[in-house]
C-alpha cells in the first residue's frame, strides 16, 4: 500500500505515517506473554491463590488495553466516539454490578 498524500493550503504534501507489520508482531508477542505469565501463574500449584487473583486480574487489565489500543485502533485521531461509548458502557456495568452486590449483601 502506498501513503496517501494530502495537500495542504500552502501546496506543501505530507504523508501519512502507516503502521507496518513490525507493531503489530510486537503487540502480538506482547500479548502472548501476558497469556503465559498469567497461565504460568495457575499452573504452579505453589502460589499463593491471593497474589494469583490479583496477578490475573492486573494481566486481564492490561490485556484489555493492549487489545483495545492496538487491535481495535482506539489509539489513532478520531477514535474518540467509540472510546466514550466504550467508556460508558463500563460505567453502566460498573453500575450494575455494584447495584448487584448491594441488593444481594443488603438482604
């Protein structure tokens, strides 16, 4: 694929920047590690199962990051719709699930 070219009022071109595949092997590779680290922490036996909960939880939120800032764009101009929907969406969950526990811990 080629850049595309944009002129801008004083007739200077530039070209847009493009992602090869070089970031997105390493985002991959990335996210294969946090799999395994997160994998190798269960598969011991020997950890404590506290440090492994929070472990998986820490590796769950920085897979949701990696996939939502590479895979899924959200990181470009432009994306900023998607990421207040995506946002609110979280504070909606948030809320019913706190709602949840309330009611069932209330009674």
């Amino acid at each position: 694929m080629a850049a595309e070219q944009h002129t801008r009022d004083n007739g200077v071109k530039r070209r847009h920047r493009q992602e090869g595949p070089q970031k997105h092997v390493m985002i991959f590779v990335l996210s294969a590690v946090l799999t395994l680290i997160a994998f190798a922490a269960v598969a011991a036996g020997g950890v404590n199962p506290v440090f492994a909960v929070i472990l998986l939880l820490v590796m769950a939120v920085i897979q949701v990051f990696v996939q939502m800032g590479y895979w899924m764009h959200l990181k470009d101009k432009g994306h900023m719709m998607p990421i207040i929907f995506i946002l609110g969406g979280f504070l909606i969950a948030g809320t019913c699930i706190i709602m949840a526990l309330y009611w069932v811990w209330w009674d």
